[in-house]
C-alpha cells in the first residue's frame, strides 16, 4: 500500500484532500490475524444510530488505483449481494478514511461507495450467520469484492478462516433500527451469481 502523495505523512493528510483510503497508505507488507487468536464472541455489535456524515472519506467524486468512485448520497434501500474479504494486524491503530483509528477487534467495515458512517447487516449466504456491522472506511478495491470487514466481524461471520464469503450487505436505517428485524432474511444454499440488487 502507498501514499498517492509523495509527501511527509503529516502533510500528506492535507496534501491529498479529505479523502484517503487503506490503497494509500505505506503499511506493513502482510494482513493476517493477530499473533494470538482472540476471542471475539463476546464483542457487542454496534447499535444503530444516527450520526452526522463524518468529515473525512466522503469526497465525491474519488480517485484509488486509476479509477473514479462516486460516494452514494444515501443509503437508503441499499442492498448488495457479493464477495467479502477482511483485513486484519497489518491495518492495526492506522487511520481509516473517516480518520477513526483502525481496530481490527471491532465489528467494523470498509466500502467503497457508501456514506461513511453507514451501519449495514452483512449476512453469509452460505451459513446465515448475520452481522450487524459499522462502516467507517474505503475499500476494498478489487473488483469482485463488494466489503472488507474487519478481523472481528469476519470471524463473527465465518469467513475468516477462507479469506472471503459469498454476502448480502443491507444498509439500516438508524432513524428505524427496528425495521431490520422485521425484514425477510436473505435465503441459504448455493449462490452461484453475484449481483448487485438495489442501489
């Protein structure tokens, strides 16, 4: 990973804008769990309330890795079904694009285009485990990849021992947290397309 901005990183912040995402910054070479696995049953999931757009990483439109991303203006009804990845130890304490400290043992996650905060329920299509999940970051920018979830969250949801899953990402409404409990869960087994099913 690489600062787009060939400056001191305590210029860089200004030098580059207010957006900046994990495809920016110098880090360690790896990703990967901690040292020592950690027990994450018991992490609360975030509750769902409204907050005001954060400051930073809501630049619209962006720039990562050649090509121009355009932040949605809500996320109302916003529904997509594809690959999860997640991101671990090599992230650890570093800014995410909202400038909140990246900690791998929350139950947070990176997105390219929604509003940043957004909290989403991320459900494993393949197992129906189901996620409450804040997102606070940019990424993942790789084009089969719809959310980078956070080491906590992926292990919450079962997928990080393969690295990726096959999920539905439901943006919630914090105005009605409620309604989230109400709608239908998405249906389990075998999903063979991956698309995107509202915007």
């Amino acid at each position: 990973m690489r600062w787009l901005c060939a400056v001191p990183l305590a210029l860089s912040l200004g030098a580059c804008g207010s957006h900046s995402s994990r495809a920016d910054r110098p880090f360690a070479d790896r990703d990967g769990a901690p040292p020592v696995p950690a027990d994450v049953s018991r992490i609360p999931e975030p509750v769902p309330h409204a907050e005001p757009r954060s400051a930073y990483g809501n630049q619209s439109p962006y720039r990562v890795l050649g090509r121009t991303y355009q932040v949605l203006p809500s996320a109302a009804g916003y529904v997509e079904r594809g690959i999860a990845s997640w991101y671990g130890s090599k992230f650890q304490g570093r800014p995410t694009s909202s400038r909140e400290p990246y900690d791998m043992y929350q139950i947070s996650a990176a997105h390219k285009t929604l509003p940043l905060p957004t909290y989403v329920r991320v459900t494993n299509l393949e197992s129906g485990q189901s996620l409450i999940v804040r997102v606070n970051d940019r990424g993942p920018f790789h084009d089969n990849r719809i959310i980078d979830l956070s080491y906590a969250a992926a292990v919450r949801l079962g997928i990080q021992a393969k690295g990726t899953g096959l999920v539905e990402v439901r943006a919630i409404d914090p105005a009605d947290p409620e309604q989230d409990s109400t709608l239908p869960r998405p249906a389990i087994g075998r999903h063979r397309v991956y698309v995107q099913v509202g915007a």
